[in-house]
C-alpha cells in the first residue's frame, strides 16, 4: 500500500491529514481508501490528538471517484471499493474528536463526503461543489444524501441530487453546507487558527461534546423531547 497517498502532520495538539493525488485531483481509488481506513484508526487510538484538520493536496479538494480505476472493477471490487468508503467516512464522522475540512478546490461526489465527513467546514471562495453521480447514472455512495437531508432542507437535497448541478461555495454557505469562506491564501492560516482555539480547551470537554453532538445526528428527524432530554442527562 502506497502510504504517500495521504501526508499526515501533528503540531501542538492538532493533527491533519492532507489527500495526495494532486496528479488525479485527489480522486478516491483502492488504495486511497484503504489508507483513509487504517489513518481513521490511527487517529482514533491516538490520545495527543484534540482537532483533526483534513484538505488536499494541490488545487483539488477531491474530484471524487477514480472514474478510469472503477471502470475495471469487477462487481466484487467495486463492492469493496463502496465498504471502504463507507468505512472511512463513517470513522471520520464518529471520531471523538473534533474535524474540520479546509475544502482547497473542487469537491465532487466523494469529496463531497469527505467534506460533510468533517464538523466544520471552511472553504475557498472558488471551490465549486457537487454530486456528479446523477449524470453517470449511479447514486451517491457513502450514505451522501443521509448525511446532506440531516444538514439541509431535503429540497434542497433533491435538487443538488436530482440535477447534479455544480454550485459555488457562497451557495453551500447559503445551504449551510460551509461554515466559512476564505481566501487561498488564507486557507490554513485560518483554518489553523480555528483549529487552535478549539485545542485550548480540555480534550475530555471536547470529547464529551463531540459525543452529544453525534447523538443528537442520530436522533430521528423529528424526535420526541423525551429523546433529546436523555442525550443532556
């Protein structure tokens, strides 16, 4: 396994993780999913960690699939290459501790769960965002339009989903699919700087945090009271 597809840094408490397949816009293959897999548990064992800080490498945030590799896959492969997707993305989410996404360039279908993987998300004012998947004719993998309908309207959803439409990230703001809009330059700097005044406080704070906010997501959409008055006991 090519370890080279991810670049991992640790500096005063926060951790990032940086896709490296800038040849490929970053496009999600085998081997970059089991890599994300096997660094979704290092992360998690580790216990010097309080933010985890996730981008890409280049001008791409993640172009998503690797169209020319899953155009080989027998049914096998490709049902493996779906598991490890849903793997990853779902140790990404449950991580007990907090995530932040610096969306660096186009994030497309599987970047698009990388993104939405992630608690907060701060984005370049020209990324361009999107779900491809409608024009090739396959749904969006990685539980995609679960996440996106406990995020925004599902409308809204149905019109990212059903169109396929490419949309800027003023509109994912507008949605409240980004949190923040910046500049590339200013990207990590700001991104780091978010990153740090999350690790001042105490990792069990953050922790416990972290852990009523994934209880809350799994809450029914329109859940009784009873349920949300147990998560704050």
């Amino acid at each position: 396994m090519n370890r080279n597809l991810l670049i991992t840094h640790n500096e005063s408490q926060v951790a990032s993780i940086t896709v490296n397949r800038p040849e490929a816009r970053n496009a999600f293959n085998t081997p970059l999913m089991e890599a994300m897999c096997l660094e979704m548990g290092e992360i998690e064992k580790s216990q010097n960690i309080k933010v985890l800080i996730v981008t890409g490498a280049g001008s791409s945030f993640s172009s998503g699939r690797d169209l020319k590799e899953s155009a080989t896959h027998t049914k096998e492969q490709a049902k493996r290459f779906m598991m490890l997707g849903e793997r990853w993305s779902t140790a990404l989410r449950e991580l007990p501790i907090p995530t932040i996404a610096a969306v660096n360039g186009p994030a497309f279908g599987w970047g698009m769960v990388l993104m939405l993987s992630c608690d907060i998300r701060v984005a370049v004012d020209d990324a361009v965002l999107g779900y491809p998947e409608t024009a090739l004719g396959v749904f969006p993998g990685g539980d995609a339009t679960v996440r996106l309908t406990r995020q925004i309207f599902v409308p809204s959803v149905k019109d990212l989903v059903l169109t396929g439409r490419r949309f800027d990230a003023k509109e994912g703001y507008r949605l409240g699919l980004v949190n923040r809009i910046t500049s590339q330059r200013d990207l990590m700097r700001e991104t780091r700087a978010l990153a740090n005044t999350i690790a001042q406080h105490p990792p069990e704070r953050l922790k416990a945090m972290k852990s009523k906010f994934l209880k809350i997501e799994a809450m029914p959409r329109f859940g009784h009271l009873s349920v949300a008055e147990k998560i704050d006991r």
